[in-house]
C-alpha cells in the first residue's frame, strides 16, 4: 500500500505488479470503502483534483485491469456525516442504535 505521492515507489510498484504474476492480470486498485478517498489520502489541499487526474491516468494507462471505488471517476470528496441519523448505511445505522449514550 502506498499513502503518499511517491513517483519512484508508484513506479516500482506498477513494475512489480506487471511483472512479476507469471503473465496473471494484475488488479490495480487504489482506493477502497476502508480508506479514505483519493483527494484527503494524495491531495495537498491546492493541487486535488490534477492529482486525481495522473491517478486515474496511471490507474488506467497501466498494463492490468482497473478497478475504481465509485466515486473517484467523477473526483467525489470524502463526507463523512456528522450526525448519527445523517448515517445512511444500513450496517452502520443500526449499529449506531445500539451505542449507549455517553455519560
């Protein structure tokens, strides 16, 4: 896993990936609903959305199948709720419910 923008480590990865799995596809993925999204994990603030570019070019220009987590193909942003009934997840709805209030 790569949680920084590191050119030579990107690079060595790729290689790696397409490579070195005995002529297997890799999967390239960079993303994941247990991470947080592309902008807040590789971006700097300024410079988001052109860094969201040169990872879906890479993402997409690589040797290999891609995967994207839905949402980054149209740059969504990371918005977690703030409030529990603003939670739509099933799972977590419900396992919010159950939390005792804090005293």
């Amino acid at each position: 896993m790569i949680n920084k923008l590191d050119v030579a480590q990107f690079r060595s990865r790729l290689t790696e990936a397409e490579t070195l799995l005995n002529g297997n596809t890799p999967l390239l993925v960079f993303d994941n609903h247990d991470n947080p999204r592309l902008d807040v994990r590789y971006g700097d603030g300024v410079h988001d959305t052109d860094i969201q570019r040169v990872i879906a070019t890479v993402l997409l220009a690589s040797r290999g199948a891609a995967l994207f987590y839905y949402g980054d193909e149209i740059g969504m942003k990371t918005t977690p709720p703030t409030r529990k009934q603003d939670v739509k997840d099933p799972i977590a709805s419900r396992l919010a419910k159950r939390e005792r209030p804090r005293r």
